[in-house]
C-alpha cells in the first residue's frame, strides 16, 4: 500500500525548519553616532598622589556650606578631584537628542566603527537576541550613585563630555551629583550568535572586522547647581559655601543633565567566546 503523499510534506517541512537555521537579519545603512567628543580628560594616572581610582578619593579643598536662612555652618565637603576610572571609561553618546532610537532598545544592534571620522553607523534596526526578546532594562534606584563632589575651573574634567560639558568659571564653582539611573544589556543567554553570523555572512573580512555589538546602554543623571563668588550677606536668602578663603553664592536650584553611554564589544571577539 503506497504512502499519500501529502503525509510526506508536513515531514520535509520540518526537516527544513530544522537545519535552515535562524532567517538573517538585513544590513542597512542605518544613522551615524559619535562618541566621547568634547575637553579630553587630564588625569594623570602616573602621579601616586593623585588618588585617581575607583572610590576617587583624592582630597583636594574644604569647603564650608551656610545657609542664610538659618545662618548655620554645615560641616565642610572635602572636593573629590577624580571620577571613577571606570566611568572615565566609558562610551558616551555624543548627542542624546539626535538618535531616533529608543535608546534602552539601543543594545542587541550592530554597529560599524568608521576610523576616518570616528563615527558609528547602525547597520540593523532592531534588536538581535534570542527569540527576538527585548534587552533587559534595570533600574538602579540609590545604588547608582557614583560621584557627589564640588568642583572649579581647575578640576580636570572641567567643561568635558563626562560631566555633558557642564563647566564652571575661574570665579564660579559647581556642585555636582553624579548617578546611574537605568542600564538597559543583553545577557550573555540572550545573545543569538547563529542569528548574528547569518547576518554577516555576506560581508568580506575587511567589513567584518569594524563591526560591533552594543551590549549595554546606560542613562546617567548628573544634577548641578553653580556658585559665583559674592560677599557673605545673612540678609540675603541665598546659599552660601566658602571655598579657599572666597566666599560664593547661589539662588539656582539645581539642573539636571542626561548622559548615555554603551558598551560595544568588537563582534568578532563575541561571536569567538560563544
């Protein structure tokens, strides 16, 4: 007795869905990025008595805070000079406002690095991950305070990127609050590797080798408010603090600026230790 024939295809069918492997996601030409443009930092890591490091720890002036309306001394904040090494680090979104890229999707995409201009470009406009899953956002909350210190015009990372190009004058100092929001990643168990080398697998070496995944993308707040230097008046209903035997002033309250910044890994170097 023969076999119908329409019990066969169902059968094919299945064997092609299992050795197809995963559809290819389409390369474009997609928008340019750049990062860390702006002041470079003038850190000098190879002095000891600079207390650049993790913690920041470097004393450099005592301030002493008054509030008018109370007339009181607050006990004195000792200036942190360094940021955390590791946020000096990272990649910043040079601006935040031009990407039309709801930025906690940013990760899970390719993007090629441009050597002659310093650019990203995205070539895909999703997402690559396992099951086409969204990457994984966390909100940080308290834990994500990295830095609580007031600066000068002669603090190193004055007018840079780092602090997104906030910068105080010879007679102006700045307090800032540096804090991690949010950081949106792909876990290692969402990376679809077969997916990424399909996606690929028509580009020559040449093209490859600029390639790079975003594994993370991070949202930071980093609160200021400026001081200009004025006499002390308790009549006046200003906030006071005295830095180096000067006296500044302020009625601002404090602005907030926003900063993203991404982790990219070369996708050859990923798809190598998958």
């Amino acid at each position: 007795m023969k076999k119908p024939h329409f019990l066969i295809i169902p059968v094919l069918f299945a064997l092609y869905s299992c050795h197809s492997g995963p559809a290819p996601v389409q390369l474009i030409n997609g928008q340019k990025f750049s990062v860390n443009k702006g002041k470079p930092d003038n850190s000098d890591f190879s002095n000891p008595n600079n207390g650049a490091g993790m913690g920041g720890t470097s004393p450099v002036t005592a301030f002493g805070a008054y509030n008018s309306a109370t007339n009181k001394k607050v006990e004195p904040e000792v200036v942190v000079e360094e940021l955390p090494r590791s946020y000096k680090q990272r990649k910043f979104l040079n601006d935040v406002a031009g990407i039309s890229y709801d930025l906690f999707m940013i990760p899970g995409n390719i993007v090629t690095f441009h050597p002659k201009d310093t650019t990203y470009e995205f070539r895909t406009s999703k997402a690559i991950t396992k099951g086409n899953k969204s990457p994984v956002v966390t909100s940080l909350g308290g834990d994500g305070s990295l830095y609580s210190a007031k600066i000068n015009s002669t603090t190193s990372f004055n007018g840079s990127y780092l602090i997104g190009g906030l910068s105080v004058n010879r007679d102006e100092i700045m307090e800032i609050s540096i804090q991690d929001v949010a950081i949106s990643t792909v876990p290692d168990s969402l990376v679809d590797v077969d997916a990424l080398k399909a996606t690929i697998a028509n580009l020559s070496d040449d093209e490859k080798k600029d390639l790079y995944y975003i594994k993370a993308a991070t949202l930071t707040y980093i609160d200021n408010r400026k001081y200009t230097e004025a006499k002390f008046d308790a009549s006046i209903n200003s906030c006071f603090v005295t830095a180096g035997g000067k006296t500044y002033s302020s009625n601002e309250k404090f602005k907030r600026e926003k900063t993203v910044s991404v982790f990219l890994i070369p996708l050859a170097h990923l798809l190598s230790v998958h």
